[in-house]
C-alpha cells in the first residue's frame, strides 16, 4: 500500500506541489528556464527555517550532554559492576538537574512528517493522482527528475547531466567535510560513558557518515538532491551560529 496515496496525506502533498508549482511560476521571471529548480531551493529555505526551533532544541540537548558528561562517567567508574545501579543513579542524575536523557530526540521526530513530505514531492512521479509536472522541469537542460545514476544505466548521461551533478554533489562533499572538521566526534571519552561516538574506530565511521548523502544524491531525481545539498548547507551552518549560543562545556 503507497502511504502516500491516504487521501489526508495525498491531499497535504498535493497541497504541497500546488505551492511549489506556484513558487516556479512568480520566479520565472527572475530565474527563467531554472524557475523550477530555484522554487525547490526556496522551498528548502522555507522548511529549514520552519524547524530552527528544532535545530535549537538540539543544540541545548548537546550542551546539556556535554555539561552532564563529566558526572556520568563518574557515574559508570563507581559502579561499573553494577549496572541496575548505574541505570538508578544515572537517571536520578538526569532528575536533579532537571534535564532528560531523551532532550533532542522529540524535535528530530517532529520534522519527519515535513521532511518525509518535501522528499515525496521530489520523488514521485505523481502527486494525488497527476503527473509530477515538476520532475519534468530543467536545470541548465537536466529534467529535475532524472538522477545520475538512472542517466548512466540508461546510457543518457550528457555533459550538462555530469555537469550539473558534479556542481551538486562537490557542494555536498565540500559540506559534509566541513562538518566533519567542525563537529568531530571526542575520542577520549568525553562524549559520554555510553554514548556511542566513544573511541577513535567510532569516531572515524561517524565522520565517514557524513558523506553518505552525496552517495545517496547519486541515486535521487536532481530535485531531490538539490534538496539535499541546500539542506545539508543549512544544516552545517545553523549548527556553527547555534553552538556559539550553545558552548559544548569544557572538560
């Protein structure tokens, strides 16, 4: 069964398409045969900025971590054979200084129906029942809905098509590794006694991980990697501006 074909859901998504494909229309003017491409950069902004509360409750989940760590592995070297213990006092840890060990995790789940919705739009070639017109639009003569690897299976893959995924996927490379640099994990422990960036082998696959939407940019419709490369973009520097709000504590 297509969970989006539910009519409350295939009408949100219809509703969805109809703003996009009026987006399109107000910047052909400016943007001309890229009015498309630039309404889904636009509407990209639109949902970012709709979960910065989001992107604020997490970076004070974060701080907190950071500021409770020093007590939780004081916590697991004093009962470190006794785990009921540990789980006992960790969460009257957690109780004293007012903080939850599950801070962070509610506003990521509050912005799946909305990011599940954007992909959607991006990825399926019909909305409520019509025609995507959207996936037919163009980027510098790339339909929005071909993707890389679909072009080179099908042996279409033109010079614009290389041309406009190289741009996409180096901005997503150049990010991801940024990110990386900026928000490499601890290896000495300072992530928490349990947390799971705990060590040098985790913390070179996390940063690994980061490089995983370009690959997965290789896959998706052009539209749904434009997505991709203005969302991670967002995301890198939203994390910078709010972590200087929100210092990680120093050990």
């Amino acid at each position: 069964m297509d969970l989006y074909a539910f009519p409350p859901i295939a009408a949100i998504l219809d509703a969805a398409y109809s703003l996009l494909m009026g987006l399109s229309a107000l910047l052909e003017p400016l943007a001309g045969s890229a009015a498309a491409a630039a309404s889904v950069i636009l509407v990209t902004l639109l949902v970012r900025a709709a979960l910065m509360p989001a992107g604020v409750a997490q970076a004070k989940a974060e701080q907190m971590r950071s500021r409770l760590a020093p007590k939780l592995r004081e916590l697991q070297r004093r009962h470190k054979g006794d785990r009921e213990r540990l789980q006992r006092e960790t969460m009257k840890l957690y109780a004293d200084e007012k903080a939850s060990p599950f801070a962070g995790c509610l506003p990521m789940l509050a912005q799946a129906p909305v990011v599940a919705i954007v992909y959607a739009l991006f990825l399926h070639t019909a909305i409520a029942g019509h025609a995507n017109a959207l996936l037919a639009e163009q980027l510098f003569g790339v339909p929005l809905g071909t993707s890389l690897v679909g072009a080179v299976a099908a042996g279409g893959a033109t010079a614009s098509t290389w041309g406009v995924f190289a741009g996409v996927l180096a901005l997503i490379v150049v990010v991801a590794e940024l990110t990386r640099r900026a928000f490499r994990p601890s290896v000495d422990g300072s992530a928490g006694p349990d947390s799971p960036l705990a060590g040098a082998g985790m913390a070179r696959v996390a940063g690994l991980l980061q490089f995983t939407t370009a690959v997965f940019a290789l896959f998706v419709p052009l539209a749904a990697a434009l997505y991709l490369a203005v969302t991670v973009t967002w995301t890198l520097v939203q994390r910078l501006v709010l972590r200087r709000f929100y210092p990680l504590a120093t050990t």
